[in-house]
C-alpha cells in the first residue's frame, strides 16, 4: 500500500487538463491502487488523479457504505456521453483538496459515462440521482481543470466556506451578515412564485 500526497487548492496542477492515457501498462495499474489506498485512507469517494499531482486522465470512486465491502470503480480516459435534468441533482459535496470545505452544487441527474478499465476494456456505466452520479461528474471535472468551487449553487456560500477553512481571503462575519440578508429575499421571491 502506497498512500500519495494529495495537492491542495490552488495548486497548479488542478487547474490543468488532464493527458489522455495511451497505454494501460503495469504502472497505470499501480497508480490506480495507491490512488484507492489514499482516497480510502483519506476517507474519500472519489479521486482524480490530478489530485495527486499526476496530469492523466484516471479517477477512482468507491461509494459503497462504511459497512459494506469495497466495490471500487478505475474509470481510464472517461468521458461523459449523454447527461440529462442539468442542475437537477443538488446536494451537498465536499473534495479531498479542500479538506472541510462543503457546500451545495447543481449538477445532472442523469448521465452516461464511456472508459475503460484497466484490462483497457471500453465499458459504459449509466448513473442515474445518486452519490454515484454526482461523483462521476465531480471527478471528470477535475480530469477536465474544473473545481466545485466553479459549481457552487451560491458563489457567496462557497466563498465563505473557502475562508473559514483558510483557502481564500476575506471577512467572515460580513460574508455571514450578507447571507442573512440574501436568505430572506430568496424567501420573498419563493413565496411570491408560489402565488
């Protein structure tokens, strides 16, 4: 077992596009298991593997239960290829290069995602309003240089997560005033949409 070092927003490495993997050889297969041993250690569901400053296009998941036996996922050059209900599936997400930082995001309930595993066999997998749906999205954004952060369902709420936790600069109690000033005005609008 080989635990990787996890890279941390902003490292560089996170904002690049991940490289197409050519050749699926005995090295790859390596990087796939330490990259399972450090996202189950770090207790994760997800890794891309620029999170551990390798720019190749390789994410693992795993969203089996605590008490359920690991059923882990190596997706190799994944690419989503149908997706459906955009911003339907909202929920809370968190990622292991920003350690403590949650907040909710949008994304597809549904999508389709072609890769191929690591005999090099291309597989489909559907994933349909689940963790593992959300997930998948997550991870290929890393692969493609794209942060959660980028997805938030509200830029003030991840601002304030991201400087509470020392990722970003700013004042958190004037970030919390003006989301209790929002949250009322949501609330008008929402009730006046009901009428």
């Amino acid at each position: 077992m080989s635990l990787l070092k996890l890279r941390y927003y902003p490292d560089p490495v996170l904002k690049q596009k991940a490289k197409k993997i050519t050749m699926i050889d005995s090295s790859v297969r390596k990087l796939a298991q330490d990259m399972l041993d450090t996202m189950y250690d770090s207790d994760g569901v997800g890794l891309a593997a620029p999170q551990v400053g390798v720019s190749k296009r390789l994410m693992v998941i795993d969203v089996s239960g605590e008490d359920d036996p690991p059923k882990p996922i190596v997706f190799i050059n994944p690419e989503i290829i149908e997706s459906e209900g955009e911003g339907e599936l909202a929920g809370q997400e968190g990622c292991l290069s920003f350690p403590d930082v949650f907040f909710e995001v949008k994304r597809a309930k549904r999508v389709v995602v072609r890769f191929q595993d690591l005999r090099g066999k291309v597989l489909k997998l559907t994933a349909e309003g689940n963790l593992l749906c959300r997930a998948i999205q997550h991870e290929i954004d890393h692969l493609d240089g794209e942060l959660f952060i980028d997805k938030a369902s509200s830029k003030l709420k991840a601002d304030l997560e991201l400087t509470k936790h020392g990722f970003m600069e700013g004042d958190v109690a004037e970030m919390e005033q003006a989301l209790a000033i929002q949250a009322p005005a949501q609330l008008q609008v929402s009730e006046a949409a009901a009428l």
